[in-house]
C-alpha cells in the first residue's frame, strides 16, 4: 500500500483541498528541478502585480505592517554580532543563489550598522541535508566557502534569516536551530508561507526569493557586486525558466538588467544551470524515457505522460540523485499532456514526484492533497509505495482538480 503520511491522508479523507487551505499547507517536497522551483502558490496575483516594488510586499497576513517588518529585518541585521542563514533541504538555484547573495551582502557591508569598536558579524550559512554536499549544478556559484556543514550550525542562532522554505520544516534539520532562534526573519515568494518567523519577508506576487533577497539587499544600503549579482540571478533564471514562465515581468527583466550590469555573463550562467551533465546521463534519459507513458484521458481530459527513474538506472550509470532532476524538463515537452510527472525514487527508496502542468491542470492542488506542496503549474510530494501506487492517488487527485489560475512556472 502507498504510504503518505498522517496530513496526505487527512486531505484525501476531507475533500480536494481548496485554495485558502494551500495557503497553509505544509511543503514538504520543492523539487529543486533544473530551471524550475515547486512551493504552494494559490493566490491569484494582485492587481499589477508585477510593478510591485521593494514597499509592496503583501506578507502572509493581511493587516502586516510591511514598512515595519523591513526596518525591524535591517535593524535586527544591523546590531547582530552573529547572523545564521540557512536554506532549504535539496535546494535549486533560487534557495542557495539568495542565501549566498545575501551572505556576500552581509560580508561586504562589515560593521556598517554596528558600533566602530565591534568587530564584524559572524556569518553562518548552511542547509539542513545529511549529508551535506552542495547540488553538482549550483557549484558553479561564488560562495561556496562561506557554507558550513549543519552539525557547525549554532542550536540556538541571535538572528536566523530563511530563504525559500516556506515551512520551517523545510529546512531539514535546521528547523530546531530556526524555532530557537532569538530573531527569525523569512524570505520567501510562496503564498502557501504563513509566517512561522519573527519577521516575515514574504512576496507571493514575487517571481523568485532573490526578487525579495535583491530587495533586503538594497535596504541594506549594499551595492551590487559581481559575486551578489551571481546568486541573485541564478534564482531569478531558476524560477522563471530563464525568463519563460508567466511569472516573468517587467520587475524580472528590470532586476535582470541590474545583476547583468555588474559583469555576470547570463551564458556560462545558463551552461551550468541547463546544460551540461555526465555523459551516463544519456543511457538513464534513454532508459527513462522509453517507459514513459501518455495517458490521453487523463488530468480531467487535459493528457497525462509520465515515467520513473529508480535507483537502479542511476545505479548503472554511476549517477547521484540529482542527475534525475532534470529529466522532468523532456517529459513536460509532450504536446499531447497539459501534466507531466516523473517519479523519481532516492537512496532510501523513497519516490520524489515531480509535477508540471502548462495551465489547464492545477498540479499544486493534486500534491498538496497528498502531502506535499507547489505553485498550480509545479509541484511535488514524497511518497512509500509501488510506482502503481502512487500514480494511481495522484491521478484520482488529478481527476478531480479545478483549473488552474497561471501563476509560477
């Protein structure tokens, strides 16, 4: 039998979940898929939307002061003699790029804020993966220094700051050292985020956490260097598909144009991010591919094709987990599915499900319903069982979702 877990089963047994119950869902999946991120994202986007500005950040409540919430974030890091930040398990180009940018940022400003006789904060950052080993494709980042392993992480951190996790469980095993914290400021861009933190910096109309990250940073009063501008733009890359998905917006390209100034060449960016892999990837996608499966009937009439890739097919090639998160970008491809799924089983023999929608399904909708979490076009969940399994909940879940409002990727 397939086993999601004691919130998968209470969602299935209630009803399909509705959309101001995945605002305040947990997510516990954001498959870091190449180009691509997953976080609930239910809320339509506000009224221009896309001109917002650093001030426009709606928060995860509707009466947040926003103005107060940047100060007392600036503030807080500002005065800290020791500041931790920390991103989300498994994490894609937006969670690590921001967190590094921003780590960058603190270093350069030194003691800026803080009395002249004070030396400059200590910097901490880190995620909470056992074991820890930074994504084969995000290594290309500058920064890669400033990360320590979580076991070095303070239990109990002055100021913590969050990127991209919009559950504290997100952060794996940091999520004690986060509820400890004494100042706990969350950056984020999931509308599914309710504020777990002290200080909630979260943008839901944002297309990526480094559009919220490049804010933090300008308030800081910090100039854009290269090695800033690096991070920053690989979240932005990352979660807009290189500026293909609907949340691309004037503020996007505006922000893109900002970080290109500073000398980063958007090419060897997109090298690293998209195009390249070991030459083993080749015979796994030849593999994966030729299970895949097209199910015209199904997603409610709008096409399902999916596949697996197990332990074994990487096993043969010699391949980390992380080589399979790319291959959910082929399968989406097919002109006749509006769902792409790819299951992907980790070293604990665990599957990984990747969802994609190109806008008639709400595949947030169907994985949060299952335990898991994403923006109405991608999405994912962690589940026990068969494959059969699986596919079959989800295409139940699948069945009887609504249509999709086309916000994220």
């Amino acid at each position: 039998m397939i086993s999601l877990g004691p919130q998968a089963l209470s969602a299935i047994a209630r009803r399909p979940a509705t959309a101001r119950e995945i605002l305040t869902v947990v997510t516990p999946e954001h498959p870091p898929a190449q180009g691509q991120s997953s976080g609930a994202d239910a809320r339509e986007p506000r009224p221009d939307a896309s001109a917002a500005g650093p001030a426009a950040l709606p928060g995860p409540g509707v009466g947040t002061d926003i103005g107060a919430e940047w100060s007392r974030a600036v503030k807080a890091l500002g005065g800290a003699a020791e500041i931790c930040l920390a991103c989300h398990v498994r994490p894609d180009g937006d969670a690590l790029g921001s967190m590094l940018a921003v780590a960058h940022a603190l270093r350069a400003r030194g003691s800026q804020e803080r009395a002249p006789s004070s030396p400059p904060a200590r910097i901490v950052a880190s995620f909470g993966d056992q074991p820890f080993e930074i994504p084969r494709i995000l290594r290309f980042l500058p920064g890669a220094g400033l990360l320590s392993p979580p076991d070095a992480f303070p239990e109990r951190p002055q100021v913590m700051v969050t990127f991209d996790a919009a559950r504290a469980d997100r952060l794996g095993t940091l999520e004690a050292s986060a509820r400890a914290a004494d100042e706990l400021i969350v950056l984020d861009h999931h509308a599914s985020n309710a504020g777990f933190g002290t200080v909630n910096l979260v943008d839901p109309a944002a297309a990526a956490t480094a559009v919220v990250a490049a804010d933090l940073i300008d308030r800081m009063g910090v100039e854009l260097t290269r090695d800033i501008a690096m991070g920053l733009y690989a979240g932005l890359v990352t979660d807009t598909g290189s500026f293909k998905y609907p949340t691309t917006s004037p503020r996007v390209h505006e922000l893109a144009a900002r970080l290109l100034r500073t000398g980063i060449e958007p090419g060897s960016v997109a090298r690293e991010l998209w195009d390249r892999s070991p030459f083993g990837f080749l015979g796994l996608l030849s593999a994966v591919l030729g299970r895949a499966r097209l199910e015209p009937a199904g997603a409610a009439g709008h096409g399902l094709v999916w596949t697996t890739v197990t332990r074994s097919d990487r096993a043969v090639h010699g391949l980390p987990f992380d080589a399979a998160e790319s291959v959910i970008d082929v399968v989406r491809r097919t002109d006749e599915a509006d769902v792409a799924i790819v299951l992907k089983e980790d070293d604990e023999g665990r599957w990984q499900v990747s969802a994609r929608s190109k806008g008639a399904a709400n595949v947030g909708r169907a994985c949060v319903a299952l335990g898991g979490g994403g923006h109405s076009l991608a999405a994912g969940f962690t589940a026990h069982g068969t494959a059969a399994e699986v596919m079959s909940a989800l295409r139940l879940q699948l069945a009887a979702g609504p249509a999709a409002a086309v916000r994220g990727p």
